[in-house]
C-alpha cells in the first residue's frame, strides 16, 4: 500500500472511477439473466455503453503514464530503473489476473489464462516502455506515439482484411473464423479461454484475447497523449484540441465502421477510435466540472473508487465467485436476488439493486482505505 496521496489529478480519477463503478455494476447482478440492456455488452458488433467501460479504464492508465514516470524521475530513478519496475508491474498485473481467475477452486487444468488484468498488464508494460523509449530525459515526445498508433490501427485493419486463419476461405471479422479468435483457440485451447465467448454452443472465442491486445494498446498510447496536450497547452485551448479530436475519433470510426466493423470483442480499429474518442470527450467535460462548477464533493463516491482503482477491482474479483458458491443447493447471490424481488418487483430492477448494494458495501471498504490515504499500487 502506497500511504501518501502525492499529487493526483482529480479528473484522472473521476474518469477512472466510473469506469470501475460501471465494471462493478455489470460483473456483480443479482441475475445474469436479468439484467436492464444498458448494462448488456453487445453481442458482436456494434456500439453499447457497456462496451465503452474498459477501454475508458485503458485510457486513463495512459493518463496517468505522464504523471508517474514524471514522479519516479523527481525521485531520483532513471530509465534502467524504471524499464525493471515497468516489467515487474506488468507481471504482476498477469499474476494477480490469473489468480483471480483461478479463484476460489484454483484447478489449474481449465483455468482461463486471458482477462481484464492480463490485458492490462500487457498494454500497461508495452506503451510504458514505448513512453520511455520516446523521451529524453523527462520530455516525452509526442511524435512517436502518435506513429505507433497510426501504425498499429491501420496495421492491423491489413492485416485482418487479408489474411485469412488457416483452413478459412477469406478473411473474417466474426466470432468463429476471425484471426484473432483462431490464434486464441491455438494458443490457449478451449479449456483456458473465456467459457462464455461461445458461438452457439462452443466455445470459440476471448475477448482479451492475445491478438486484440495490440490495437488496446492505443486507447493506452492516446491517454498519454491527452495528458500530455493537457499538460503543454493553455487549459481552454487543450480543452478544445480534446473536444475536436474526440469528434473528430468518433466520425471517422463511424466512417471505418462500413468497411472495418466496430467490434470490441477483436478490439477492431474502428472501435478503439470511437472508444478514444468517447473516452476523451468524457475527461474534457468532467474536467470543465471540476474547474467551473467545483463539483468535487458531488462526485466524492466516484472519487474514491478511481483513487484506489485496482483494489476495488480486485476485491469485486474476489467477491463474485463466492457470491456464487453453492451453500445447501444456493449461493448468496441467488438467495439476495430471491429476497430483493419481495422489494422490487420487475426482475431486472431487483438485479441492479442488488448489484448497487454490492458496489455499496465495496464503497465502505474503499473509503476507509481512502480516509487512511491507502492506495494499492502494483
């Protein structure tokens, strides 16, 4: 636990944080099945809100990429040391990922090795050490970053629209013979892939897949791009580049979306431009709050969770499977959902009370860690 504050950047954290309330709303229901559409991820392609969460969350690890490599440089650590804390951060991002999805039963034969935190871990430690590689000293040059993404997206649009997976006829963007979800099924086996990336009734697919992780990477590169304009230009003119660019993200993945479909589940280009771009719009809006309505005491909830974000991820992560643990033929999950639809009526509503009492009680925890300054960092 990292017990002093330091300086942190309010409208990081307000982003940060309802992306991680969102991520919690969906992954703790009363009911899988009965859950209101909002909080549906799409089927395959396409735009739902749910689907803009995690790549939010990607997004402000890029934020906050300027700010801590600026930290650890005003601490005395140079670029050896910090390519050796980059690496171990990133490991243990994959460990502590693996593990929870391990949890509790820990039968290593099927568990699923892809996941939120792997997925990461791995964008975390490759757009770090790109940052590095594109500074000089304590400059971060914005140059490079925006070629490797450039590269990236168009890099792998080719290379989806034109190579087809083995024993497939022509290139695909769907669930069974898209590049991606065949080098998962290759590289992983069905037994270690995510069980409900199914198409009908098998298993075909990962949406953290190994692949798809690469073009995630830029919704990381353009959150170390955002802070760097935020940081370097006047505060109305980088609040105007941002509104621009985040339009200007969000026409042209309309645009691309005819010939390369938004897919979050293959994190297509198209969609990490429309994520980007809606990601960015976000933190310029709540940063205008912040500024001109001084709403940090209305968005205190949010606040806390976004300060100490990957705690509370992985303790709705610990949480969740032993909601589900079979005690006397039942679990506390489907005992809470039962006992709450005597309060609500309609299924659905039951569900998300039940998930809002959840995020709840994972509230009080966050804030007596943030009342303390407690704040994990791997």
């Amino acid at each position: 636990m990292d017990t002093s504050m330091g300086h942190r950047w309010i409208a990081l954290d307000i982003l940060r944080g309802l992306s991680v309330i969102g991520m919690l709303l969906i992954i703790n229901p009363g009911a899988w099945d009965q859950r209101y559409s909002w909080l549906n991820h799409v089927e395959w392609a396409g735009i739902v809100h749910a689907d803009m969460i995690f790549p939010t969350f990607l997004f402000c690890v890029g934020m906050a990429l300027p700010i801590s490599i600026a930290r650890r440089f005003s601490g005395g650590a140079n670029k050896q040391h910090l390519f050796l804390h980059i690496l171990w951060r990133s490991v243990a991002l994959i460990f502590v990922g693996i593990l929870l999805n391990a949890f509790p039963s820990f039968h290593w034969e099927d568990v699923r090795i892809p996941g939120v935190l792997q997925r990461i871990g791995l964008c975390y430690g490759l757009v770090a050490s790109l940052v590095l590689c594109s500074s000089h000293g304590r400059d971060i040059y914005v140059r490079p970053l925006i070629i490797a993404s450039t590269l990236i997206l168009l890099g792998y649009w080719f290379l989806l629209a034109n190579f087809a997976a083995p024993e497939i006829a022509a290139p695909a963007y769907d669930s069974v013979n898209s590049l991606p979800a065949y080098i998962d099924r290759q590289l992983f086996g069905l037994q270690h892939m995510w069980p409900y990336g199914t198409t009908g009734s098998a298993v075909t697919y990962d949406p953290e897949g190994v692949l798809s992780t690469l073009p995630a990477c830029v919704n990381v590169i353009l959150g170390v791009v955002a802070t760097l304009v935020f940081q370097r230009e006047p505060k109305v003119r980088a609040a105007s580049i941002g509104l621009i660019v985040g339009l200007a993200f969000v026409v042209l993945a309309l645009v691309w979306n005819q010939w390369f479909p938004i897919i979050k589940k293959i994190w297509t280009s198209s969609f990490v431009l429309f994520s980007s771009g809606v990601s960015i719009i976000a933190f310029v809006c709540i940063d205008f709050l912040l500024k001109n309505i001084h709403a940090e005491k209305f968005l205190y909830v949010i606040h806390v969770f976004g300060a100490n974000a990957l705690l509370a991820f992985i303790v709705a992560g610990v949480i969740g499977p032993l909601m589900d643990m079979s005690i006397g033929g039942s679990s506390i999950r489907a005992d809470g959902f039962n006992w709450l639809q005597h309060i609500v009526v309609d299924p659905k509503g039951a569900s998300f009370l039940y998930s809002f009492i959840v995020v709840s009680l994972i509230f009080l925890l966050m804030n007596f860690f943030y009342q303390r300054q407690w704040f994990l960092k791997l």
